[in-house]
C-alpha cells in the first residue's frame, strides 16, 4: 500500500503592499521604483521581494551589454552612487563566419538601433546585487534562497500572494528532521519577474489564457563562458558578435564576445531553440564556434572562470501575452521583452517594473487592491517597450522561414524600412510552430559529429558544469518532472534519439543501457543550471522544470 504524505502544520503568512517574485532587472527596479515613490508621497509601503538564487545576482545569467535607458531613469545618479557600469562600448564589429573565414560587414548597412555605442558592457549579476543594496536601503525587504513555489488566489480566482516552498524534504517526498514548512507572502498586488520560461509565470499564462489573439512565445538558449585573457590581447569596450558556421543556413542563431573589466572577455552562443536536427547539441556547437580562426586566438593563453547556460525569450512583441490579471502582473522576461537582434532585454525589463510599480501605486492610492493594473499594460503598448521591440517584430520569423542566407537580409531590410517609414511597416509576421514541435524525426536527420575537447580551450559538459558554482541538496525531490516516466524511452528515443541528452547544457538527461541490454532514463538533477531548456524543446512535452528548494542551483559569481 502506497504511503500517504503526512499532514503538514499549516502555513505562517505575512501581509505586503506588493509582493515581487524574482531580484532580477525587472524586480529590484520594480521595489526601487514602488519605494522612491512612497518617499515622494511621504507615505509608508511595504515591498518584499523573493529570490530563489542564494542571493541577489546568484541565478542571473547575460552577456551582457545593456542599453543605459532603464538605469538612467530608475537611478539619473547612478554613477555617482557607484553602479558596477564601468566600460563603455568604444568598438563595435559585426562577422559573418564561413568554417575558415570570417567578413566583417561594414557599420554603415546595420540599422541603426544595432549600434551599441553607449552602452556598457557590464556583470548583470553583479548590477542586480548592487540594485539590491539600493533597495535595501529603502526599505525593501529581500528574501534571497527562497523560492516562491505556488500561488495563492483569493475566492474570486485572483492572485493575493505566493507561498515558498517547504524546506527539508527528503527525496521520496516525506519531510526530514530539517523539514520547514513555506511561507505565506500575501500583498495588494504581486509581480512576477522570474525570467524567461519562469514556472509559475507559466502557469499564470495558461490559468488566465494570457496568450490568447497572441502569438506564442519562441525561445532560445544562451550560453556562456567568462575568460581571463592575456592583457595584451585585452581590448575593453569591444563588442564582436557574428552569425554563420558553425550553424547551418537553417539552424538560427549568433555569438558574442565583450571586452571588459580586469582583462576579462564574456563569450557567449545563443541558438534558436526552433533548429531541426534532433542529434544537434548547442552547448557543442559552442565550444566549436571558440576554435574558429578568427576566435581562438583571443583565448589562448586565458584562463576560463566562469560557465552557465539560460533560456531566451525570443517571441518579440507579438509574443508579448497579456500583461495583467486580477492581482499581479507580469514582468521583464517573463512577459518575453528581449530584443532578439539587439540580444538585449535589461533595459526593457528595468522599464517594465518601473511602469508595473507606477500603476499599482496610483491603484492603492485609490484604496483599489487584487485588480487588473490596466494602467501598466496601457504604459507598456504606448511607452519605450514597445517603440524597442515593434521595429524588429518581424526579425525572428524571417530568420525562422527563410534561413540564414535569406532570411538574415531579410530581417536586416525590414529592421531599416520600419526605422525610415514614419509608423514602420503595416504587417506582422506570425511565429508558426512553437519550439518544441520543429524536430525532425531521427531517420531523417543526420548525426552530428562533434570533435572532442581539448580541456584547454574547448571543455566537456560537466567539467563545464562545475564552473557553474551549482548545487543542490542530492537527498531532495527531482525538480524535473516527467508527465509519464515511460515516454522518453517508448517515445523520444524512437523517434527522435531522445534530444534531451544533448539539448541539455549540463548533462542532466542520459539514456544509459542496462546489463540486460534495455535503456533507461536517468535524470541527473544535481547538474541542472536553470536554464529551462527541457521544459521547452522537450518534442512530447513530458518534462515540467519546477524550483527546487531555495538557494539551490547556480551561483553566477561575476558573471
């Protein structure tokens, strides 16, 4: 007979004004932005924001560098306070690679919103802790290494809080001698800013059918290496991104290199998780992007300090669900405002809980709580969001239909006629099929040889995982749900040579044959990065990524 889960004592709860989910760009500006404006109105405000890094800037991952719009109007003084923005981008360089060659394509045929001139290369880990020092000292309470697990909705099926999830529950699901229980965060209003493909942000999308007359979301993955190079090679304020080999004409996706700080350079592969082979494995498409000849030379004789992986949203403005139900909204990359050309989404995500923060501070104004904050959704549609994200809208589905070759120029005329005719273009291409449905089947694709790593400049997977800085507790639950246990072997592995042993960029997912010859599944949930790869490109969508418990996962230092 089964065991039955014990009862567990009930919940204790605290009462906020808002309640933010997630310290990243969108949050902490979101708390900063509610508190500025509590001080300007000389009223009190209680704001709490929960984290589920270890701490502020633990689980934030980009290359990154960042349009200083948001920061300037969150902080104007933000220089003089000691922001970590130090290195101002002074060259920037655009290639197309071949397997041996690289073109530089001149700055002039890039549209001009493509000019990163202005911009900073920066740590967005290390920006999003200082913004939590700036919300601290304003009164801001941050809860980093919990991790809210599940929302809390009113009789009338609106959102009045989260609650964090138990701690100190043993692998087969029963609580250990460490067991406590979660906590009860219960506000007027609660944002979710969790980033791209965050879990309960998911399920506020479908709860509420916040997709509808939209487009659905499109992803990509991001991967990243941080490097201390050989200062002689170190140029700071160089920005290089490029897009060809090693990837196919139809295989979307790009590549960065920032020159910052201490002789350090951020190397990053972003790949459109919409690619078709399913033998492909990203995180090996990156490390051979590094041994190009126009690449490798930046690296030899570096050290690599750093390594993580992290999900995009990609979708553009017509992915953008609706912004606000009953109680809350949704911020930052969980509403899906990165740039995709650009490869920027800071700025957007600062602007959006800035404009979140300014609506639900008008609403309690008026005594009005667990309501739709209209006035956000109103300032995002008419405000800098969408003036950023309505001129590339169409960038990502030429990429998708047409292929690199094609559809690249393509995208690079639509960029241009919709920043010369007053009011941009008058269509707006639709996405077609979502991520997880573009793989081939396995007989009709062809294996990829990837040449083995040399463990100087190029790395396996879990030699990279352990730069990672991640861990998780090994006697907790799985984080990494399967739907139906059987489909991977009786289904993905058939038909498509089960993908998640190489989508995965830390080595999570294995087929591993038994003595008897049978294979198995076997999911390595002390590895994962959070990256959320699997819960998107996963072609049966039998794998839901949930939040382990607080504190668990990656710890991004400098990165």
């Amino acid at each position: 007979m089964a065991e039955t889960a014990p009862e567990l004592p009930p919940r204790e709860g605290m009462e906020f004004d808002v309640v933010i989910v997630g310290a990243g760009p969108a949050g902490l500006s979101a708390a900063i932005r509610l508190k500025q404006l509590a001080a300007e109105a000389e009223t009190e405000l209680s704001v709490v924001v929960v984290e589920k890094g270890s701490e502020v800037g633990a689980h934030i991952l980009s290359g990154a560098v960042i349009d200083p719009k948001g920061i300037n109007r969150l902080i104007p003084d933000w220089k003089e306070k000691g922001a970590p923005i130090d290195t101002e981008v002074k060259d920037d360089r655009f290639y197309f690679l071949t397997a041996t060659k690289s073109l530089r394509l001149p700055n002039f045929l890039m549209p001009p919103l493509m000019n990163n001139h202005g911009n900073y290369i920066v740590s967005l880990g290390a920006l999003c802790a200082w913004l939590g020092e700036q919300a601290t000292e304003l009164g801001v309470e941050i809860y980093p290494g919990f991790a809210a697990s599940e929302v809390l909705y009113d009789e009338n099926g609106a959102v009045v809080g989260i609650a964090t999830g138990d701690m100190g529950i043993g692998r087969d699901g029963q609580p250990t001698d460490n067991f406590v229980r979660g906590m009860e965060l219960r506000g007027k209003y609660t944002f979710f800013a969790e980033g791209a493909r965050g879990s309960l942000s998911k399920q506020l999308i479908e709860q509420f059918k916040l997709t509808e007359g939209r487009e659905g979301q499109k992803f990509g993955i991001g991967l990243k290496e941080l490097w201390r190079i050989a200062p002689e090679k170190h140029k700071p304020g160089l920005v290089q991104h490029s897009f060809g080999w090693p990837l196919d004409s139809r295989t979307g996706g790009g590549s960065f290199l920032y020159h910052y700080g201490d002789n350090l350079v951020s190397v990053g592969f972003v790949l459109h998780l919409n690619y078709e082979n399913p033998y492909l494995s990203p995180y090996e498409e990156f490390q051979r992007f590094k041994t190009h000849p126009a690449i490798r030379d930046t690296f030899e004789g570096g050290k690599r300090m750093g390594y993580g992986a992290r999900a995009l949203t990609e979708g553009g403005w017509q992915s953008v669900p609706k912004l606000t139900f009953p109680g809350g909204a949704l911020l930052g990359c969980s509403a899906g405002f990165m740039n995709l050309p650009r490869i920027k989404g800071s700025h957007n995500a600062m602007l959006s809980g800035m404009a979140a923060a300014e609506a639900a501070f008008a609403a309690m104004a008026e005594g009005r709580q667990q309501d739709e904050l209209t006035a956000y959704s109103e300032a995002v549609e008419n405000g800098d969001i969408a003036k950023d994200l309505k001129p590339v809208r169409n960038v990502k589905p030429l990429w998708s239909r047409f292929g690199t070759f094609i559809g690249f120029p393509f995208a690079g005329l639509d960029m241009w006629l919709n920043t010369l005719i007053p009011g941009g273009l008058r269509f707006t291409l639709s996405h077609r099929k979502p991520d997880y449905a573009t793989l081939k089947r396995a007989e009709k694709a062809k294996p990829i040889d990837y040449p083995k790593p040399d463990g100087v400049l190029t790395f396996d997977r879990l030699t990279n995982v352990s730069f990672s800085g991640t861990n998780h507790e090994e006697e907790q639950p799985v984080h990494l749900k399967l739907t139906d246990p059987a489909v991977p072997v009786s289904i993905n592995l058939p038909e498509f040579a089960e993908p998640a042993q190489r989508y995965c960029p830390a080595g999570v997912y294995e087929i591993v044959v038994e003595a008897d010859g049978e294979p198995r599944f076997q999911i390595n949930a002390q590895n994962c990065v959070h990256c959320k790869t699997c819960d998107i490109k996963d072609p049966s969508q039998n794998i839901t990524w949930v939040c382990p418990e607080g504190g668990g996962g990656p710890n991004y230092a400098g990165m």
